[in-house]
C-alpha cells in the first residue's frame, strides 16, 4: 500500500487556492499531512479541510526544511519563481498555476487526459498550463491522434474569474451600478465584452494570445501546427467558452468524431441543437469537465471542423488539473 503524502498549498487563500482545497476535499485525496501558505498578509488565517481546521503559515525560504512531497502553487509568477526551486531543492514536486514556468524545457506541461507521461521527465517542478489551453487539449488530443491538425483558430469569451477577485469586483460592482475604481480591466465588463486579455505585445496580440498558442505546441509535441489566437473577456462570472475551428489532415464522418468525443475521458458531448443543448458557461460552473457541442462541418476548407468548448476555468482550467496532476504522481511516490 502506497504511504501517504504530506501536502503543501501555496496560495490557500486565493480564488485558486481555496479550490484547491475543494477540490482535495472533493476527491477525498489521501495525505498525512497538509500545510497551508500564504503571504505574511495572510498568514494566521483558518481555514477547514475535512473537518479539521488548519492554520495558514506564512510562506518562507523555510517553508519546506519539513518532509513535503508534493506542494500545489497558486500564487502569481514571482512568487513560483523564488519559492517553486527552494521546494524543488528540498525533494518536493511542486505543481505550479502560474505562468512563470510553462515554456522552460525542463518543466513539463500537462493536463492529464492529455500527455500524463511527460510527468514522468519533471526535475521538481510541473507547470499547469492556462485555463482558456486546457479545456481546448482535451478535445484537441484525440482528433490529432486519429486525423492530424493542421491549424487551430481560438476565439474565446473567457470569464472574470480568470482575473481572480478584482475581476469579480469589477463585474459584481459594475452590475450594481457602483461607482467604484476598476480594479482589473481598463474598461467596464458589466454589458460589455473587452478584446483584452492580459498585456499587448509587439506583435498586436495579448500575452493570453501567445499563451494558447505556444502551450498548443508544447502540450501537443507538435510545433508544426499552424495556431492563431483571440481573446476576450465576458460579463461571466465562472466559466470559459471557446470557438475552435480546425483543419484537419485527414477527412473525417461528423459521427465518428461525435462518437470518438463520447468515449473521450474528461470530456462531455452536449449536442442536440433542435431541443437547444449545447454547452454553457451557467451549467459548467462548478464541475470538472470540459463539455463540447455545436460539432460541426467547416465548409470553407477542406476537412474543417467547429467546436464549441465550455469549462469551469478555475476547477478543470486552474485547481482540478493540478489536482489531476497531483493524482498521477501518488502513483509514483516510493512506498
């Protein structure tokens, strides 16, 4: 029987942090013991996992001299960079919500229905890739298995959650008619859509642009295909949705790809367009898959196909992933 873990969350208090919680709780996930860190802000907080009640520590360099196996990083960028190669260094695999280390070489990137066996090659750290890129793999994987990519068009309609609180903020108080200073975006949300995710680049696309693209590559293992990317935010409050048209290498039946989506692990059809099924932002806040609908024929090239893509962005897009992820490596613990 394999012993149980002992478990860090870094960034307990946080939108994703307090789901990682959940979700732990929610899949009865075994460990010995569990640790919670946050910034000196933070810290002396309780918070309550299975019935116990668990102080949240300020997170040092000297968070993890204790035995730590596996640390859940929900915390921002900088903070990951300073603190993920400290657990690393002390024997702990640290999964890692931010962005800071998605695009190193040496860190894999992974949603589990996807590629788990580049968990296999991780030096301490494993990256969990963006909300809007995950819930996109997992239908993306089994049609490149079975007929090739050749391009991806994204068109998101992303949620305010993927900003954390100060989005909820801005879209709670703009709904009230509040005054109040925006805390997130350059723009009201509330009745509005923003074509702005993230910074802007010099090549005119946002940084949430390039991210979809480049972690396609990577999650993928194939930079050969052709991605294009734009992203909005949307008056949600949980719940990312996606336009993807794809061109594939192979002709394809609709019902073979409709079946192939069904006996796809994480991944619900919801397509039944003459009684109005397809997937929602309202009906997918809250659970763990990725839902698709809308499964269509593109008439404008030849073996086109259109999507439409909805998940929780802060369960399957942020904290059930990397929880997913936590899972694989049990597997892997020494006894």
């Amino acid at each position: 029987m394999k012993r149980k873990p002992n478990i860090a969350v870094v960034g307990a208090t946080g939108v994703v942090g307090s789901t990682f919680l959940k979700v732990l709780e929610e899949r009865d996930f075994p460990y010995e013991n569990l640790y919670l860190m946050a910034s000196a802000k933070s810290a002396g907080k309780t918070l309550t996992v299975k019935g116990k009640d668990y102080v949240v520590e300020e997170l040092t360099e000297h968070s993890f001299d204790k035995p730590i196996d596996i640390a859940l990083f929900s915390a921002g960028g900088g903070t990951s960079a300073k603190f993920a190669p400290i657990a690393a260094e002390h024997g702990c695999i640290v999964v890692d919500n931010s962005s800071q280390w998605r695009m190193y070489d040496d860190v894999p990137l992974v949603v589990p229905e996807v590629n788990p066996e580049d968990i296999d090659w991780n030096h301490g750290i494993i990256a969990n890739p963006n909300c809007s890129t995950i819930q996109a793999m997992v239908p993306l994987k089994p049609l490149q298995d079975k007929y090739g990519i050749k391009r991806v068009v994204y068109s998101t309609y992303q949620a305010v959650a993927g900003s954390g609180i100060k989005g909820i903020h801005d879209l709670e108080n703009g709904l009230e008619g509040n005054d109040a200073p925006l805390e997130a975006y350059a723009h009201p949300i509330a009745n509005n859509i923003l074509p702005h995710i993230d910074v802007f680049l010099e090549n005119g696309y946002t940084k949430e642009e390039m991210k979809m693209i480049n972690e396609t590559h990577k999650i993928l293992h194939d930079d050969d295909i052709k991605v294009t990317a734009t992203t909005a935010r949307v008056p949600v409050f949980y719940g990312h949705s996606e336009s993807i048209n794809i061109e594939l290498k192979k002709p394809f039946e609709l019902e073979d790809i409709i079946e192939l989506f069904k006996n796809t692990p994480g991944l619900v059809v919801q397509d039944d367009v003459q009684n109005n099924v397809y997937p929602l932002a309202l009906d997918a806040a809250g659970t763990d898959p990725v839902y698709v609908g809308r499964i269509r024929r593109d008439f404008s090239v030849e073996n086109g196909i259109n999507l439409w893509c909805v998940a929780d962005n802060i369960r399957k897009g942020a904290a059930t992933n990397a929880v997913q992820i936590a899972e694989k490596l049990l597997e892997k613990l020494p006894d």
